[in-house]
C-alpha cells in the first residue's frame, strides 16, 4: 500500500483526475440559485471551501465562519482561477468587487453537497457505499469491513478519522468525515479508479453540517452512544437525534444496529428503514436483550495478539475467526461489519470461506490498541480513544491481558466538551494502577486547566490508584516506561494515529508511537 507523505499542514483534497465540465448556467437553474452577473459560456470543473485548496476552473463557496466570512477570501480565490463564487446574500456584497459570477443560495452549507454530486456526477452509478456512525468503534469498523472486502477480492476506498484509501493508495484524513465539496470529490476518485466498495466513516457533526448530503448509502451501521460531543449538542438526546438522521430513505437504504445499549434499541424503534440487529449478550448492557438480536457475536478468547469470536447469522450459520487487536469490543465491530456485509449482497458463505482461509480479519486498525513494544518489557499500547466509554472499554481489554500492572497515561483536547474531562479522569484511576495526565491537543486553552480537570476526575473515584502529572507527553512516557516491566502495561490513550499535536492553532509534528518506542529503547526494552 502506498502511503502519501505529509508535506503540509494538512494533508491535500483528493479530486478525480478527469471530472466532468459541467455548465454554471445549467448548475444555477437546475438548483434554483439567484445569479449576479454572466454566465453565458461558463463551465466548472470542481468546487471548494477553502482558497488553500482551489484550483483553476472550480468555484469557490463563502460561508458566514464562527470568526469571518467566507466570502472575504473571494478575491484570492478569483486571484487563483475560481470561475464563480457561491455564497448568501451578505456574502455575495463582499464577492462582487472580484467581477466573477456571483452564485446566491439562502444557506450554502445546505446546498453544498447535492452540488457536488451534481458537478462530480456522484449523483448516479456509484460504488457500493457503507456508512458507520455512533460514538465508539465507527474507526473500528470501517477498517474491518474494508478489510474484509479486500478478502473477499473487492477493489475497496475507505474513508475514516484515521485515514482515507483508494484501491491500495493511503492519505491521512482532515476530519472524521470530510466537507460535502471533499467528500463528493473523493468518492468519484474512488469510481475513476474502478473502487466498487466504500466505506466510511460518519460522525454526527457530518449529519448535523450537512457533510455527506447528496449520498444515499447501500448500508448504514450504528455502534453505541456514549458521552462524547456535548459542547456540539447540548444533552445526550440532541446527540442521538443527529445520529439518527442516517437511518431515514433519503440517507440510507438499509441498516445494522449493535443493540448492545439502550441507545441501540432507540435507533431500531425508531429507524425509518428496513434493518437488522446485533448483540454481544457478554458486553451487552441488557444480555438477555441483546441475545435476542438477529446476529449474535460470542467472545471466545482474549489474549495480547488480538480477539478471537465466533459470530452467528440469522439462519444460524457461524464462523469464528480471530482480529489482530485486543479488546471484547472489537469482536463486537466486526460482528457489525460482517452484518452489513450480508446486508450489503455479499453471502455469509463467502465471508465465512474467505476468514477461514487467512485465519482472521485481515484489517490493519492505526492506532486503536496499537501494540509498539516488543517480545519483552513493558507491553505498551498507543490508543485513539478519547472518550470516557471508550477508556472503559479499552482499559478493561488491556487489563484482562495483563499480568502485572497496569499504567495509563492520557491527556484532553482543548475547545472540545469539557464536561467529559472528570469523567474520564475517574474511569482512567477506577481501571489503571498508575494514572498519568498529560497533555494532548490543548488547541487554544491553557493546557494547565486541561489537565487539573483530568486530575480532579481521578482523585474522585477514591481507588488506590497512583496518580501522576507530567505536562510535556515527551517526559511522561519516558515515566511510564522507567516505572514498569516484564508483565506490565502501557496504555497511551489519545493520540493514536495522529502525527501532530494542535498547540496554539498550529500543528506542531508528533509520534506517540515514535515516542513511545524511543522510550523504550532507551530503557533498553525492544520495539516493534
């Protein structure tokens, strides 16, 4: 698999290579939009919200911003090629002085993405598309199933938090799920290069901002709804609510729901479309419940080289295979992506045939339980997770793998839900021997207040938890490592796959795994 350097900032807005030419006075009428100015022989080839990312033939859209409008930017963006400008009514004052058409809609956002579909041709013949929402394991999942479309011998695209593919080639993601502009652009990349399966990541902010409009998915999945996103939403309801806006016909035309939460079970009563469940009665909230589910996923050991489960369709066929990450969960997201496979068309037979064949899921997950040391040591693992559930789960996975100690280490992110902070800092010391708090993504807080945050959390669950504060990440690993050995574990959560930290809005270069692993060399442990 290829994989994109990062040379910038932020990694590059995937387009096709040969998109359509698609006329602005056909585009306006077609989408009822009021026009400023002439657009008689004027054709697009492409559309973006961002001036960094715009090329010569593309329009420019201006939206109002939580700081400026977009709109203000119209004059680099006509200085760098754009064709016209699509923007609101304030917007379209400020986007006149640059002489291009002028494109007016009442809310831009609103109308981005089924412009897209419409420019990029997305609207029609596309690849089979999976969407996976909910608060945990979307990252998770959406890896699994591309993996196991990859086993069955599907040419497949991905787009995920972590990463974004395109038959074998791999680019580091900007948001969960991209804005509708990217999001259209990627998808007909994927079709140009013969993708026939997609899978993709959904997070709420993308229902709720309008980022996947203009797709109608095959399959959409849902995970659990956790605490995570109260700064967007307000109350746990409201966050349900944009979650289930992907269960309705003019999003998805089937659905899988794990129904091992009560949130689940809301999802189902109140899905719009044809769909299935599944349940792990042994993480399930409500066994006896969750034994009821359509699909039934049975954990049958956990150990340091991953999970192994048998999963058990409708008709009662069964396969048990194994995923090369720990954790109970795990089994839990592959036994939704398996389901939505099956919903998808592709026979339980095949699938089953195909994981006996390798012997496991073959889904290679960046950064969730990630393993970095080596054969002896500490066993250290590097984790996306960021959320008070998730640290439940994933401590309790590397607890029941451990013989000896267990040490977390984890900081927060700045401008993101605040309410989260105690509680994660009280799951962290009820689950680990030694807590550590660091920093993370302090973004444009004081890192200090983060982190006493975290700390009040731990001190709270009154355990006999050690519990440490060591600002800089680089000094706190070097910590955790210098206090453990043969049997003891590691648990980094936070950083994950990414490769930088956000310190003051900028970027700064960032390994947790490298860092981890050069902690361990210097102790003198080997690395993987």
């Amino acid at each position: 698999m290829v994989i994109e350097p990062a040379s910038a900032p932020l990694p590059p807005v995937l387009r096709p290579e040969d998109p359509p030419r698609r006329s602005l006075a056909e585009l306006a009428d077609h989408f009822d939009l009021d026009v400023r100015g002439d657009l008689t022989g004027s054709y697009a080839q492409g559309i973006t919200l961002a001036t960094a990312d715009l090329r010569g033939g593309e329009i420019f859209v201006g939206i109002q911003g939580a700081r400026r409008h977009g709109a203000e930017f119209a004059q680099a963006a006509a200085d760098q090629g754009a064709v016209a400008i699509l923007t609101d009514e304030s917007g379209a004052a400020l986007a006149a002085p640059t002489g291009l058409p002028v494109l007016v809609a009442d809310d831009p956002r609103a109308v981005l993405g089924h412009i897209s579909a419409w420019l990029y041709g997305t609207d029609h013949d596309m690849p089979q598309l999976f969407a996976v929402t909910g608060t945990n394991g979307k990252t998770s999942t959406a890896h699994v199933l591309e993996g196991v479309l990859g086993q069955l011998g599907v040419t497949t695209g991905l787009s995920s938090t972590a990463e974004r593919h395109i038959a074998g080639r791999t680019i580091v993601s900007r948001l969960t799920t991209p804005e509708s502009s990217e999001m259209h652009a990627l998808l007909a990349l994927m079709r140009e290069r013969d993708v026939t399966a997609v899978a993709v990541e959904v997070s709420a902010q993308a229902l709720s901002r309008h980022r996947v409009d203009g797709i109608v998915f095959d399959v959409a999945g849902f995970t659990n709804l956790t605490h995570d996103h109260l700064d967007d939403y307000g109350d746990m309801a409201t966050y349900l609510e944009a979650k289930l806006a992907l269960f309705r016909p003019d999003r998805a035309r089937r659905g899988v729901v794990c129904v091992d939460t009560a949130s689940g079970w809301e999802v189902v009563r109140r899905s719009e479309i044809p769909l299935v469940t599944v349940g792990a009665p042994q993480l399930a909230e409500d066994r006896d419940a969750a034994a009821d589910a359509d699909w039934i996923v049975t954990i049958v050991d956990e150990n340091q080289r991953g999970t192994t489960f048998t999963v058990q369709a409708p008709d009662g066929a069964e396969v048990t295979t194994s995923i090369p990450v720990i954790g109970a969960h795990m089994a839990a997201n592959t036994g939704l992506a398996i389901a939505m496979l099956v919903e998808g068309g592709h026979p339980f037979e095949r699938i089953a045939a195909s994981l006996a064949r390798d012997g496991r899921v073959d889904a290679a997950l960046p950064g969730r339980t990630e393993l970095v040391s080596g054969a002896t040591g500490p066993a250290v693992y590097v984790d996306f997770s960021h959320t008070p559930d998730s640290f439940e789960k994933t401590l309790a996975a590397v607890r029941k793998v451990t013989p000896g100690r267990v040490v977390m280490m984890f900081g927060a992110s700045g401008n993101r839900d605040t309410l989260k902070r105690p509680v994660m800092g009280r799951v962290a010391a009820e689950g680990a021997d030694v807590v550590i708090v660091t920093d993370h993504h302090p973004r444009y807080e004081e890192p200090a207040p983060i982190r006493a945050a975290l700390l009040e959390g731990a001190r709270s669950a009154g355990s006999d938890a050690e519990i440490i504060e060591v600002a800089a990440p680089e000094d706190a690993i070097r910590t955790a490592v210098g206090m453990t050995g043969d049997g003891d574990a590691i648990l980094w959560a936070g950083p994950g796959h990414q490769d930088y930290r956000e310190i003051d809005g900028v970027r700064t270069p960032f390994s947790a795994r490298a860092l981890a692993r050069q902690a361990l060399e210097d102790a003198g442990w080997p690395v993987r």
